[in-house]
C-alpha cells in the first residue's frame, strides 16, 4: 500500500509535469520579507489558509483569501501558510498569490518535488517555502534535498524543513535551513500525536529549539503549554481556524489572550 506522502509527491510531479506551476510563473524576485523574523511574539502563530484536510475532509470555502488573511492579522497571526496542493488540501496557486499581496510573511505549502514549484513561490511573493524531508529521503521528488534548499535560498526565500519521524530529525537540524518544523501529524499513515511532537522536540538541542516550529494539531493554548516548557514557542495552525466562525478570536485563545 502506498502511503499518504508518496501519493501526494506523485500528485505534485503530476502538476508540474501538466504546467500547474509554470502557467503562473513569472521571473523570480528576491524576497523582501523574512518568515523567521515575524516569528518573535511569545507565542507565535503562523495561521494556515487550508480549506480541506486529507483526514478530515472540507474544512471551510475561501472565497476572499486577502479578507481571511486580514481577520487572521487581527487575531495576531504573525504570519500565514497557504495551501497550493489542490489535490489533497484544495488550494490554489492563486491563494499564495492573494495572501502574499497583502504584505504578511508567507509560507508556500506544498509537496515540493521541483525548481518550478520554488521559481513559483519567489514570483508568487512568499517569504518561505516548506520542504518535507522525507519526500527526498524516499526518492520522491525530481530534485535532492540539498539542491531543493540551495534553490529556495538562491531565489530569496527562507526554508521550513518539516520532519515527522524520529530518525529524520538529526538530519534536519545540521541541513542549512531558517527553521525545522516538527510536525504532529505523520505524513505517511496521517497519525496525529502531539506527544510525539513534544518527545521529538525534547530531543533538539536547547540551542536550537527556538527554530522550531511546531505543526499540526494545535486547537489551544492549553496544547500550546507543554511546548512553551520546552523551549519551542513557534506554532503552525491550520485545522482549528478553518472549522471556526472567528478566526481572529480563535488565534486570540491560542496565544492565551
């Protein structure tokens, strides 16, 4: 059986084989605005645009991305993720695009499995661009996790180098990258367990837990808590916006105001 994240690289070679990225290409430009560096609150958010989930199905219909991207500002989002995989998380290049217009850092969120898709994230806007380590360990992406980073930093951007699995994060953590992103969720058999994240968290070296961001599975700040004793005070959201009528005052109770 072929597992969750195999399925989705093979989607996103689909795409960039079809011309998905390319027809919204222009020339790349240098980035102007650094993820990392909007990440200083005590509780930093990165507020994810995800209008559907693998595991849960339709999330919530985006109508006006830069409106969405705005009520999220107002609730404290220091910056915001954008889905671009229409297949699995129905997101749309044009989503990146429309968030990063409004001048918010911007993580472009995808399987990114080519130099198309990094060129894309630089002339869409975006500040970062995700890279999942195991999509190169496994051999499935066109490019070499090296090449795949060195590529994101020659157009401007910043990487978030997302791990899931314990045996990866040793190789994560000495890769010349921005920010590690350990994430709940296990993008092979789609598995949540914020346990899991924090015993992988206490694993980091103290020095560098301040990189770390931490995805997936996040509702409150009573699951931020354990995470802030660890020394990790960076947080991807996604789900617990996308299914609330209030996404500012959802942000809000994450950061415990």
């Amino acid at each position: 059986m072929t597992s969750f994240l195999e399925r989705a690289c093979a989607d996103a070679r689909r795409r960039v084989a079809a011309g998905y990225y390319k027809l919204h290409t222009g020339t790349p430009q240098k980035g102007t605005k650094s993820l990392l560096g909007a990440l200083r609150s005590e509780v930093s958010v990165i507020a994810e645009v995800k209008p559907r989930s693998p595991s849960t199905g339709q999330l919530r219909t985006v109508d006006d991305v830069a409106a969405l991207v705005r009520q999220m500002v107002a609730g404290g989002a220091d910056a915001v993720s954008v889905l671009t995989d229409p297949d699995h998380f129905g997101g749309s290049t044009e989503y990146l695009k429309a968030a990063a217009s409004t001048g918010v850092p911007t993580l472009m969120k995808d399987f990114v499995v080519s130099k198309e898709q990094i060129d894309f994230a630089a002339s869409a806007g975006a500040s970062a661009v995700l890279l999942v380590l195991r999509a190169y360990k496994l051999g499935h992406a066109e490019i070499d996790l090296k090449e795949a980073i060195r590529r994101v930093h020659d157009v401007g951007l910043e990487v978030l180098l997302e791990v899931y699995r314990r045996e990866d994060l040793k190789e994560a953590l000495v890769q010349d990258v921005e920010m590690v992103g350990i994430n709940s969720r296990d993008l092979e058999d789609l598995s949540l367990s914020l346990e899991r994240a924090r015993a992988m968290l206490s694993e980091v070296p103290e020095g560098e837990r301040w990189r770390v961001v931490v995805e997936s599975g996040i509702r409150s700040h009573d699951d931020v808590k354990p995470f802030l004793a660890l020394g990790a005070n960076k947080f991807l959201v996604g789900t617990a916006l996308m299914t609330t009528g209030d996404v500012a005052a959802a942000i809000k109770k994450i950061k415990g105001g």
